[in-house]
C-alpha cells in the first residue's frame, strides 16, 4: 500500500481480476517508463478491496501460525516435564 505518497502503484491495480490493461503511448519523449500511461478497465473489483482482502488473509496466516507455534511448544514443555519426572 502507497497511500498515493509515492509514484509505486499497487500490482493489484493493473493486474486484478477481470481488469483489461492497455499501455498508453506517452506524450511526452523520454518519458516511456512512466506508469501513468497504463490504463486499466473492466475490473470485477476495485483494487482497494483486493489489497484489503490481501492483507486480511496475511493477518489471519500470521495468526494461524502464531497459535500454532504456541501450541507446538507447550506440548514440547510438557514432554520435557514428563521426561524429567521419569
């Protein structure tokens, strides 16, 4: 995500489902690496929505592991403990 601060672009932009890129011939000479003469349309969803949708299933992954990573070591402790007491 750029927050619009930067000239990067999301690749969801250009790239998400259903979106129809067309590269644009600049105006300008010297200019051909630019991004803003990409334009994108017929998009089944926003680009917003899919960088949110993105980071929403990051989160939840991130989560998943976390817990299980918990849960992984407290069963390591306890097979410790129960070695220990042999």
């Amino acid at each position: 995500m750029t927050f619009n601060i930067s000239v990067h672009r999301s690749w969801w932009r250009e790239h998400g489902p259903g979106c129809v890129r067309k590269v644009l011939p600049p105006t300008a000479h010297g200019m051909m690496d630019d991004y803003t003469y990409v334009s994108v349309t017929d998009c089944l969803v926003d680009f917003q929505y899919l960088e949110v949708i993105h980071s929403a299933v990051q989160i939840l992954l991130s989560l998943v592991g976390f817990v299980y990573a918990c849960y992984v070591i407290s069963i390591s402790m306890e097979e410790e403990d129960t070695c220990r007491n042999k």
